[in-house]
C-alpha cells in the first residue's frame, strides 16, 4: 500500500527536477537554439 510520502512528490524530489529541467534549458538555449538551421526549422 502507498503512504501518503510516497504519493506526493517530497521537496528534494522537486528541486532536484527543477535544477535539471532549469540544465537542460540553459544547454538547449546556448548550443541549439543560436544553430542557424534549428532557428530556420522553428520559425519557418
């Protein structure tokens, strides 16, 4: 049976997630979105 921690995502949990989601955004936004032919896949 579940207990109520496992069923709710605990604080670590989400700031682990966020630190890499806030990773994987900054890599995305200084090596992909300044490549000229993903700028021209995105916008054209």
């Amino acid at each position: 049976m579940l207990n109520e921690e496992s069923a709710i995502a605990s604080p670590q949990t989400i700031e682990a997630l966020t630190a890499l989601l806030y990773r994987l955004a900054s890599y995305t936004s200084t090596h992909l979105i300044d490549d000229a032919a993903i700028l021209a896949l995105i916008f054209c």
